[in-house]
C-alpha cells in the first residue's frame, strides 16, 4: 500500500505539478484513513530523487 501511495504522490507532484498543499488535499481524498503526518512524509519522499527516496527510509 505504501509503494501505491507513493506513486499517486509522485503522479500528484509531477505529471499534475501540483503545489504541496494541493497534492496534501488530494491525497486525503485518495487515502481518507492517512494521518495528515503520513501524507506530509509521503509528499517528502516522493518529491526527492529515487535514489534519494531508499536513503530517507533506511
């Protein structure tokens, strides 16, 4: 579930190029049972690099 949600993050913040708080609104319609801790820290890492993004979670 995780990886999914990334994903739509990326999708929100890239192919849409919505600004953060857009995207924060979004995903709380995508994902209604997410703390507003969990999508801020989903939009971090998905706005970093890939590589960037494994480094954040170790």
């Amino acid at each position: 579930m995780r990886e999914e949600i990334l994903a739509r993050a990326r999708w929100l913040l890239e192919e849409l190029q919505l600004p953060p708080a857009e995207a924060m609104d979004w995903l709380r319609d995508y994902y209604p049972e997410l703390e507003l801790e969990e999508r801020a820290r989903c939009l971090r890492q998905a706005a970093q690099p890939p590589a960037a993004a494994v480094t954040a979670e170790e």
